[in-house]
C-alpha cells in the first residue's frame, strides 16, 4: 500500500526542491579519477580554523556530556560589548540561515508578501514558498538590488523586505546613502532583514554602521554570522542583532539549545581573534584584485565585488566550463539555479589555490 506523503505535506512544499549542495571532494574525486583539487565553491574562509578557536574548542571537549547553555550568555556579552548593544537586542542560531526561517516562522503568515530580489541568497524564496507566503521578486539592476523598485514593490501585505548586502551569490554592495534613504520609505509595520554575512570584507571607507540605525528603524533586523571571515562554517553559528521587544519575541519560537557548545566557545574566541581576521580580509582583498586583473587581462566581464567571491559572466552557457573545471580539478559554483545560467561564482582561496583556477580558467576558456 503506498501513502503519497507529498500531500500530506503543508500548502507550498510540493513546489519547493530539495537544496542542491555541492559534492564531498572527495566523492567528486573519486568519480572524475583526479586528485589534489581545490575547492571555490562555498565562501568559506581559506584560512581553515583559527587558533584561538580550535583552543577554546579543545578546552571544551571534557563538556561535551553536557547540553550547552540554552541563551548562549558569555557569547552574547562578548558581542554585546563589540558592537555596543544589550544582550537583550541579541538571538544566536545554528547559522544566520535558521535566524531567517525563524523570523518567517515568527512573523509571516499565508498570503503575506515578502519582498526581495532577484538574483539574491536562495533562503529567502525558499522560506517564503515553504511559509505559503506570496514572493514579490524584484528584477535586478546591474546584478544588484533596485531600491527604488523595491520601495514601490511594498504594499498594506507585504510583511518582509530580505536585503542581502554584500549581495550573494553577485557580491554588489548597497551604499550607506541608498540603504538609509530606501529604509526610509519602508512603512514601520513592515520588517526589514539586513543580511550582512559578508560585512567584515567591506572595504573599511564603504562600510555603514547599520546596528547603529536601529534605533531609527525598530523594524531592522542585522542578520550577521561566523561562517564566512571568522572560518567557522562548519560549526554553524550567527546572530542577529534588532530591538529587544523584537528579539523577545522572537525568543519565544526559538528552540533551546540551538547552538551547540563548540561553536558557542569557538565563536566567542574567534571574535576576539584581531589577528585572524586582519590576516583573513587582507589576503582576499590582495587576492580578489588578483582576480579582477586576471578577468581584465582575458577581456572577461565580471561583477565588482565586497564579498569573498566573484562572479564571472560569461557570455555563453557557463554548464560546460563548469564541468571542464571541475575535469581540471577545480570546483566553483554555477549560478543557473539562481536565474544566472551564465555565470559562475568563484570563491577566494589561497593564492596557490585561485593560481590553478586561473590558469584552469585560461586553459578551458581557450
């Protein structure tokens, strides 16, 4: 007897698809017959796990037994004390991801709008279908996010505005003078998520204190993490960062113990470690000028970037290149699910690492 799950399922979960991740290098290995590639598929931090972190991670492995400290107390004092805010305007979650499903869970509700734009983070058409949420999908200007068009996209049913700045998976970068004039226009009812996943690699001139609008914009939600500058992707840890009435409420649909213990003490380190991060967003701007001059050299057009990656537009079906990268053991990330068939983002490694995907670009591209 066969039971068709599928609608037993909520309204809006037969449309959705399963997230496609990347294979396990060594899987992708085995199947292609190579060895020694590298991997700029992810925007992880080539830098591989800072010392400070991996202390803290070993000094609290005898702990293990126990469950970890549900309101996450020693890493949000020490955040608090980095970006000048309460505790209380503070929520941790297993990656800045479930703080964004979390907002939806809390806030929308079925034929709600929520406004974002094309060509921007996955999550947020993902959340909005699973939630039974109307998607108000704003077309891109130069890769990026239209403001203008986006203020006009909200309505009296739109709940959530998603803006992703740096953007992912185009890197464009909304001005402090754009971002505060389109927030506002934004009716206070409405909420704003500020995902700013990338901010440490914003060139210092260009980078706006958004936490400090909050008091301006009640309805701004910061949404920052670990996994990307501080190289703690593995242990899936972020934050947000908006009024504490906001924040309480949002308290009271989060599930305990949402962070688990290393990555509360590694994240608590690893935001103490200067050094680290001075070394891990020097060497991807050196590196990622690297890049640019390459593409240049080779007549190849690409999108400026303030991420740790950059996409390359090319002016064909970027499927083949990707698959003959890969056969030269250097794995990226087609954007074709993202509505960007041509495209492929590139994330920024160690120099050895972004030398052989050069020089793979050059020998596929020829």
């Amino acid at each position: 007897m066969s039971i068709d799950f599928l609608a037993l399922a909520n309204a809006g979960v037969d449309k959705l698809h399963p997230y496609q991740p990347g294979k396990p290098v060594a899987e992708l290995e085995r199947e292609l017959g190579i060895s020694n590639s590298v991997k700029l598929a992810s925007n992880e931090n080539p830098l591989g796990l800072g010392a400070k972190a991996k202390a803290a991670i070993e000094r609290a492995l005898p702990e293990l037994a126990r469950y970890p400290d549900a309101n996450g107390f020693a890493l949000k004092a020490a955040l608090a004390n980095k970006l000048a805010v309460s505790s209380e305007q503070l929520i941790l979650g297993n990656g800045s991801n479930e703080l964004i499903d979390l907002v939806y869970h809390t806030f929308v509700s079925a034929g709600e709008e929520i406004v974002y734009s094309q060509y921007t983070f996955i999550v947020y058409a993902l959340a909005t279908q699973s939630h039974g949420a109307t998607a108000i999908e704003v077309p891109a200007k130069d890769f990026g996010h239209d403001l203008d068009a986006m203020a006009a996209a909200i309505t009296e049913r739109t709940k959530l505005v998603c803006i992703t700045n740096p953007n992912n998976p185009t890197g464009t970068f909304i001005s402090k003078a754009n971002l505060q004039a389109f927030l506002a226009k934004v009716p206070k009812q409405v909420l704003v998520i500020l995902d700013e996943a990338y901010t440490e690699y914003v060139l210092p001139e260009e980078r706006h204190p958004s936490i400090d609008w909050l008091s301006d914009y009640p309805n701004v939600i910061v949404s920052r993490t670990f996994s990307k500058a501080y190289g703690l992707a593995g242990l899936r840890v972020g934050y947000m960062v908006a009024h504490p009435e906001l924040i309480g409420v949002l308290n009271r649909v989060r599930e305990p113990f949402n962070c688990n213990s290393l990555a509360l003490v590694a994240a608590e380190a690893a935001l103490s470690d200067e050094a680290y991060l001075e070394e891990a967003v020097s060497l991807n701007r050196r590196e990622m000028q690297r890049y640019q001059a390459f593409f240049e050299e080779q007549g190849l057009r690409y999108v400026p970037s303030q991420a740790n990656f950059i996409t390359l537009a090319l002016e064909r079906d970027a499927a083949p290149v990707y698959d003959a990268l890969l056969r030269e053991g250097v794995i990226v990330r087609p954007l074709a699910g993202y509505g960007l068939p041509t495209c492929l983002r590139i994330s920024i490694g160690l120099e050895h690492e972004n030398q052989r995907c050069m020089a793979a670009l050059a020998k596929v591209l020829a």
